[in-house]
C-alpha cells in the first residue's frame, strides 16, 4: 500500500503541476487555477510535514519546468504552509464539510491573501495594500469554490473502488 501512495503522490504532483503552470490564468499579482484539487489530496495521503515537502518540491519543480517570473522563496513556504495546512485537516481524519471548510479559510485567507499578497508586494515593488484590493476579491470569491468543487469530487471519487482503497483505508467520506 505504501507504494501505491507513493505512485498516487508523484501523480498528483505532476497533476498541480500541470494545473499551475500549463492550465491555470497568471495575472501579474495572482493566479487563478485548479492546483489546490492535488495539494488536498495530497494532505488526504500523507502526514503533514511531508504533504508540505511534496507541495514545496512541486513548487520549485514548476519553476523549473515552466518559469512565471523570477524564482521568490516566499512562495515555496506558502505551498508547504498550503500542504501542511490541509493534511493537518485531513489526514487520516474523516473528509467533513467543516474541514473542508476550515482548511480552504485557513489556504486562502491566512496564505494566499496574508503571505502570498506580501510576497506578491515584495517582488513586484508595489504597495502591500494596492497589490491586496484585487487579490481579496478574488480570494474571497475562491473560498466557496474551492469548498464546492472539493466536496463534489470527492463525493465523485469515493464511489471508485481503487479510490476508497488508497484515500479511505483509515478515514470515512461524510
């Protein structure tokens, strides 16, 4: 079984991958993409400091592959923050709404509108608050599609048997 997560988490990484830096909008100050599916379940796989190295390799993976401005360190600590934060909800815990709930709040407001803001200031040398106007809207309007999208996959994927074997073996979908 540890095989399979493994080979289930060096797909998922390639799939953020692809989602962040192929299949995703980059405006100068953020990015709109699908990338937080694989970071969540990534957290569903694997305990929280190693879903944070997964999420921080990805991060500097997809800058390898497919550079979007210049490499900033601040945004490897946010994605292991992001992967850290999510397993904390979900590993080897039931899948709830309110998890759910509570680690996407935590992802965006705390990481994505908190520190990902400040570094989006820093790299780009424009004021904290001019860069966070359109970064909340967005942000906020992230929240309740994260959540819905999320819960609705995996109430898709939890029907699959080979998925109920890898993501479930110690934890239920609600």
């Amino acid at each position: 079984m540890k095989t399979v997560k493994i080979i289930y988490g060096a797909l998922l990484t390639a799939i953020k991958i692809l989602l962040t830096r192929f299949f995703s909008i980059q405006l100068p100050t953020m990015r709109f993409s699908l990338s937080f599916i694989p970071t969540m379940m990534i957290g569903m796989l694997f305990n929280p400091l190693i879903s944070g190295a997964i999420a921080a390799a990805t991060d500097i993976i997809g800058f390898a592959i497919a550079p979007k401005g210049e490499y900033f360190y601040g945004y490897t600590l946010t994605a292991f923050l992001s992967g850290f934060v999510y397993s904390v909800f979900l590993y080897k815990k039931e899948v709830t709404l309110k998890r759910v709930v509570l680690a996407t709040v935590i992802n965006v407001v705390l990481l994505n509108m908190g520190l990902n803001t400040l570094w989006a200031s820093i790299t780009t040398g424009k004021a904290f608050f001019a860069v966070a106007g359109p970064r909340i809207v967005k942000n906020l309007i992230d929240i309740p599609l994260r959540i819905v999208i999320f819960m609705y996959l995996i109430k898709l994927l939890s029907k699959s048997g080979e998925f109920r074997k890898v993501f479930q073996e110690e934890r239920s979908i609600a």
